[in-house]
C-alpha cells in the first residue's frame, strides 16, 4: 500500500516530537525547517557520549600508584564539576554577539598578549614556558587560544564564503593562525602549535578551497617546515622527529617515552591486565601517565577492547558535533561547529598517534581524558558555546532521516 506524502511527513512530525521529548536526534520535523528560536539547547546524547571518555580518565587516573592517585584524582573530579557547569551555563548564554569582528579581534589581541606576557615570565616546565602559575593551579592559555583561533576563522570565513576561491583570503586566515603559531613555537610547545597549525588547515579545508589552493598550501608548508628545521626547532624537537623515523634507536633518550608507551599498550593485549594491574605505569616506567600517555595507561589496563569502545565514543562525539553545526543558523555557526571538531580531533590525532609510535612525541593532551584542568574547561566551553547556537539553529531537512543513526 502507497503513503502519500502528508501521511509520511506526519509520521516525521511524530518521532520528532518522541526525538526531541528525550533530547535525541536532530529537528526534524516540518514545522521547524526556519530561523527561530528553539526550547531545547542542551544535546544530551552528546553529553551521554562524552561520560564513558571522562570517565576512562578517572578510572585509569584512580588506578595509578597509591602514593599519587588520590592528587590526580581528586583535582580531575573538581576540574570536571567545574567544566560541566560551565558547559551548562554557557548553553544558556546568547552567543551571537561573537560574530561581531571587534569583540573577536579583542579576543585574538588579548590572549596574543598572555602569550607574550608567559613567554617572557612564565612558569618553566620540562624545558617549555607554557604556563601561569597562580599558587595550588596553574593556567595554560594557549588551550583558551585555540578556541579563540576557531572563532576568528569561523567569523573570517563565513564573511567571505562565496570569494573564497580567491586566494589571499587563505593568506590573510594563516595570518590569523601564523601570530599565536610563532608565539607558541617560542614556548617552545611544539605539540600546541601543530595543534593551532591543523585547526587552521582543517578550518580552510572545510570552508571551501580548491585543489590548486591546496597544492600551495602544501608546498608553503613543505618550505616553512624546512625553515623550522634549520632556524627554529631546538636539538630536542628535532630529536623527537628523528625519533619518528627510527623510534628504537635511541630508547634510553628522546625515544625512551614512545617505546614504553608502544610497551604498555602491547601489553594490554585484548582484555588488558585489568585495573590497577597495568605495570608500566603503576611502576612509572611510563612518563607522564596521568597526561600525555595517559591513553597508554589505559590501553595497557582495558586492552584492544577497551580502546575500541574509547575510540568509538571519540567518533560518536566527533558525529554529535558536525551534526549540530550541520544545522548552524548561518555559516559562522556551521564553520565554528566543524572548527569545533576539528580542534578536537586534531588533539586526539597527535596524541594517540603519539602513544602508539607513529607521531613524534609532542605533549598534546587527550580531550577530555587527560589530567589538567585548562584544556578541560576549553573543551567545554567549546561545547557549551556550540550548544547556545543549537537554540537558534536550522531544522535539518526531511531528507536527512536516511542520514540519522542514533540521532547522529
């Protein structure tokens, strides 16, 4: 028997108002395919999906040494309250006032400057100036930078969406992006710049460049690597390269740290040792467990299995992101979105990839796992500010239903 048309779109009106009633899925609904604003601001399978990546980072934080886990532990349970609250209390905050050019401009002058102010009387730590330190907490700002680089992007761009062919505006967006990318390399913090340097490139991927833009872009950034080499990286970073390349040649040097973390998720095989069993970093043969290789740690305690539900909860975020920007009110809210997840995705990228040997090891943090609290409450804020454009976003279309999974 044949629907008609009315029946299938009533049909869609029905699961909407089920979808929308539990906080599931996307508008879908026919009456809301307009500008306006909308009740529901708050994505909570977005929210669900983040719990189990949170909560591997307090797991794995508590089954650390005795003598430490209750330090890591603890802080990390204050630094998440803190977040949460700041996730739900920006979603409620009217954030279009940030597409205005002197309120982003304002933002970009005023941590440029934090980042001068650190790289002349920061806190030094393993080599790097990369932190206040303000007593019992210390403050990160190029985390905060980040953010402020996709909003500038996002604002950039989405002015300029239809003449983007034209390629000084990708010249005048790396400005953008070259200014806190110097500032940061000068820490140094090699592993924030590359970071800064894929949010930008992610950033004018997705805003629409040509082929031929990106051959240049490639072969400028083929040149300026090898002007880094030669003028900017000091010894230890191009050691961290080389060991990339040859990573057991030197395991007792810059290779130490990747070789324990390849040792430790090896070890996990498939089922891990369990938790609290995970030798390498109980005995702290690996460095930083609690930080940078923290994804090691768990690896090495949750196994094959345990990552493979670790990673599908990343992607599900990632999903839940792009599927809220898909539906932006307007280009900056769908360039902010993917700029969002790009950011993210990019941390993730480094990090893991430098866990398992296949990157140079950087000291980028993994979302929203990871201890510390300045890339915490950055990674919320994002969101938070990603779910204040949710109010007044764009239904998505009929059509999308095939495209939904989960509501993703």
């Amino acid at each position: 028997m044949k629907i008609s048309l009315m029946q299938k779109l009533n049909r869609i009106n029905l699961f909407g108002k089920l979808f929308r009633r539990f906080g599931w899925g996307s508008d879908l609904t026919p009456e809301l395919m307009t500008n306006g604003e909308h009740r529901q601001t708050i994505d909570w399978l977005l929210f669900l999906f983040l719990l189990p990546i949170l909560g591997a980072g307090l797991i794995t934080m508590k089954s650390f040494n005795p003598s430490v886990e209750s330090f890591f532990f603890q802080r990390q349970i204050i630094w998440f309250l803190i977040s949460v609250a700041i996730f739900f209390s920006f979603s409620f905050i009217d954030f279009r006032f940030l597409k205005r050019t002197k309120i982003l401009v304002s933002l970009l002058v005023f941590f440029s400057a934090l980042l001068v102010i650190l790289f002349l009387s920061g806190s030094a730590f393993k080599g790097a100036t990369s932190w206040f330190d303000l007593g019992r907490f210390s403050f990160q700002p190029v985390d905060m930078m980040k953010l402020v680089l996709v909003l500038v992007l996002a604002k950039y761009f989405s002015r300029r969406h239809i003449e983007i062919a034209n390629f000084k505006h990708i010249l005048i967006s790396g400005l953008y992006a070259f200014i806190p990318f110097v500032l940061v390399l000068l820490q140094p913090d090699f592993g924030s710049a590359v970071t800064i340097f894929l949010i930008w490139l992610g950033m004018t991927l997705v805003s629409g460049i040509s082929k031929k833009h990106l051959l240049v872009i490639l072969m400028l950034g083929i040149a300026v690597f090898v002007s880094l080499w030669f003028f900017v990286f000091q010894p230890y970073q191009k050691a961290r390269i080389m060991t990339f390349i040859h990573p057991l040649t030197d395991i007792r040097g810059a290779g130490y740290s990747a070789y324990q973390s390849v040792i430790a998720i090896g070890s996990g095989g498939l089922f891990g040792k369990g938790v609290g069993y995970g030798t390498q970093s109980r005995l702290q043969f690996l460095p930083e467990y609690q930080t940078d290789f923290i994804f090691a740690a768990f690896a090495e305690e949750w196994g094959f299995v345990g990552v493979f539900v670790l990673l599908f909860a990343f992607g599900l975020v990632l999903c839940r992101i792009l599927s809220v920007s898909l539906v932006g009110a307007s280009n900056f809210e769908m360039l902010y979105g993917m700029g969002v997840a790009i950011f993210l995705a990019s941390s993730i990228i480094v990090n893991i990839g430098m866990n398992i040997g296949l990157l140079p090891v950087t000291g980028v943090t993994l979302p929203f796992m990871s201890y510390g609290g300045s890339h915490l409450l950055t990674e919320f804020m994002g969101l938070g500010i990603l779910m204040s454009m949710r109010r007044y976003r764009r239904a998505a279309h009929p059509d999308d239903m095939k495209n939904e999974f989960l509501g993703i």
